[in-house]
C-alpha cells in the first residue's frame, strides 16, 4: 500500500482519507461494520427492486394507472431506482463486505456512470412529476391536450440524455476512483490540484438540483394556489367540491412527500460533496458512508409511500400476487 497525493491505493483502487490535505493512517472499518454496512446495503438494495417493480407492475397492468398518463414518469422513477439498486448498491455492498473496490478501474467508472445518471435523473424526474401535477391540477380541463403522449415521450428522452451526460462526464476521466470512506466509485472532491472538479460540480449542481427546486418549488406553489381555489368555488354542488378537495389533498400529500423524502435522503451527501470542493475537507469517514446510506434508502421509500397514500396504488399492489400466481399457472 502505497501513499499517493492524498490518498491511499491498494492495487488500481485508491481510497480516499485527506484530512485537511493531511496525510493520516489509512482508514479501515472493523469486519463487523463492514458486514453490518453490506447487509444493510443489500436489505435496502432488496426493498429498492422488490418494491419499484411492484410499482412498474402495477402501473402496466391496472387499467386505472395504465390510463393516467403521468404515471409514466412514475414508472420512469420506479426503474431508476431498481437500476439503482443493481447497477450502485450491490456494487457497493460487495465493496464494503470485501473492504477494497475488486471490479477493477473499468468497473469503477461504469459504477460512477451510473451513480450520477441515476441520481440526476431521479432528481430531474421527480421536478417534472411536480410538473405533471401541477398541470393536472391548476387546468384539469386542458390537460390531456397539454400532456400528450409524444409529451411525456420526450420528457423521458431528456430524462435518458441529461443524466447520461451528467454521468458520462462524471464517470469517464481520472478523477473519478473508488471512495473508501463513502462505499461507492466517485469523484475525488478534495483533489485540490483540479479545477474541472469544481466545474463538474457546479454544472452538476445546477442541472441536477437547483434548477429541479426551482420547478419543484413554482409547481407546488400553483398546486396549492389551485388547491385553495378548488376549495373556495361556490359555483360547484357541495359534494363535487368535497370529493375534488379530497383527491387534490391526496395527491398534494403524496407528491410532497416524495419531494421531501428524496432531498432529505440526499442531503447529507450534497452537504458534504459542498464542504470536500469549497474547503477542500474530507467529511468524517462515518459520516460518509452514512450519506451515501441514505442516498439508498431514498430509492427504496417511494413503493411505501404510494401504498400509503395513494389508494389506487394500494389497490393494484393487492392484484399483485393474483396476477402473478395467474401468469405462472398458464405457464405450467
């Protein structure tokens, strides 16, 4: 093990431990927290798939949600986070329960691809859901004549090409390697000697969160607005106004907290990419991999959410079992 500008390698695998540009003793986690982190990985990784498919399954096959056409980018999320799941948490938790990155320095960029392709378009996804429902909500009467499916067809084409750029570009120089203290291939943000890291991470910033909170942030103000409008229109009959309240509270609650959940998830992370490339700090190694933990789960609370407050998710996931159990019997 040799040490190099910071940084420590074992093989083609540098781990990250630069403490105020101070060379420190490699870090390494005990076998117990490193079975304790891969086990939590591949639970959350389980959850992630297992859940998100029930969520594809359920918006293809029940005609309800097949109908509603914003659900295509419900389904869109869902397969994000099961590619999340295959493509960065079992990685990562091989990593973690092996203590070093054994794929090699290809696999190493492939898995930074798809950690950042995933994680823009989920963030960018999750905007034009609020999008989606803001329209719905603020013109229900133009709102197929607005979204169309040619519509959501290049919503999910910009999806697809904004965050293979953004991975691309993250995943296919040098400074992207094996991060020990985080469990994923990354970006070294504490290379001081690089000012594309900074550019990276600006351009980044930009495209895959302030400009999605600002959509987020515009479309739930107009949902609210329209919300309080819906409320106070004395023109319609008391029930019509009790039953459109009723759904347009359900999907305002269900929407918001998707938003809400996912940043949460997802702060920690950015808080500490900001502290590596503004200050040139390494987080605490805990801290990191407490991060990207909870990046993780942020892929795996969307299924339980849906089935918590959305009852035509509810519904369909009940059809699940039967539908399955069908497909197996015709095919036995």
């Amino acid at each position: 093990m040799e040490h190099e500008n910071g940084t420590f390698s074992e093989g083609c695998c540098p781990f990250n431990v630069t403490f105020n540009s101070t060379p420190l003793l490699p870090y390494k986690r005990s076998p117990f927290f490193n079975g304790l982190g891969c086990l939590a990985t591949i639970i959350i990784a389980l959850a992630a798939i297992l859940g998100n498919a029930a969520v594809v399954i359920a918006s293809i096959w029940d005609e309800g949600l097949r109908e509603q056409t914003g659900n295509q980018l419900i389904v869109y999320l869902a397969c994000t986070d099961i590619l999340t799941g295959i493509f960065v948490m079992i990685p990562s938790a091989v990593a973690v329960a092996m203590d070093y990155w054994p794929f090699g320095n290809i696999a190493c960029k492939i898995h930074t691809f798809f950690y950042y392709m995933l994680a823009c378009s989920s963030s960018v996804c999750i905007a034009l859901i609020s999008l989606d429902r803001a329209i719905a909500v603020a013109y229900p009467l133009k709102y197929h004549s607005i979204i169309t499916p040619k519509v959501m067809l290049g919503f999910m084409g910009w999806l697809l090409l904004e965050g293979s750029v953004i991975g691309f570009i993250n995943g296919a120089r040098e400074w992207s390697r094996y991060d020990y203290t985080e469990g994923i291939c990354a970006i070294d943000y504490t290379d001081s000697t690089s000012d594309s890291v900074l550019m990276i991470f600006t351009g980044s910033c930009v495209v895959c969160y302030f400009i999605p909170v600002g959509i987020i942030s515009v479309c739930n103000f107009l949902i609210i607005k329209a919300a309080n409008n819906s409320g106070n229109a004395n023109n319609q009959p008391m029930f019509v106004r009790r039953q459109n309240d009723s759904h347009m509270k359900k999907t305002i609650k269900s929407m918001i907290v998707v938003v809400a959940t996912y940043y949460i998830c997802f702060t920690p992370s950015a808080i500490s990419k900001l502290v590596k490339v503004l200050i040139r700090v390494d987080m605490p190694p805990w801290l990191n991999y407490a991060a990207s933990i909870s990046i993780f789960i942020a892929s795996a609370t969307n299924p339980f959410i849906y089935a918590i407050l959305r009852k035509d998710y509810r519904e369909a996931f009940k059809t699940i079992p039967k539908i399955l159990m069908g497909k197996c019997r015709r095919v036995m």
